[in-house]
C-alpha cells in the first residue's frame, strides 16, 4: 500500500502531466480556430479544457479527501 505522502505526490503528478497534455491541443487548436476564423469551435474548447481539468481536481481532492 503506498503510503499517504506518496498517493498525494502522485495525485499532484497527475494533475502536472495531465494540464500538460491537455494544453498542448487546446493551443494548437486556438492557432486553428483563428486560421479557420472559427469562434465557437472556439468558445467549446475553452469550455471543454476548463471543464476537463476542473473535473480532474475535483476527482483527485475527493480521493485524496479535502
């Protein structure tokens, strides 16, 4: 069983790799969208990459317990 300190630096691990791996298509795709002039393909990646990440940390604070 891994110990309490190391779940909470996984969990933060996660949270690190998983920002990180979202952002790089989520910037991409604002270069995109300005190419292609598409403001609500836009508008829907802003809402699904804050969603996304918002969903995370309430997951992982849960798990952890605050």
């Amino acid at each position: 069983m891994p110990t309490y300190s190391q779940t909470l630096q996984t969990s933060n691990d996660l949270v690190i790799y998983s920002t990180i791996i979202q952002t790089i298509p989520f910037a991409y795709n604002i270069q995109l969208s300005h190419k292609i002039n598409d403001s609500i393909f836009l508008h829907i990646e802003i809402i699904i990459h804050i969603l996304s990440v918002a969903t995370l940390y309430i997951i992982i604070t849960y798990i952890i317990g605050y």
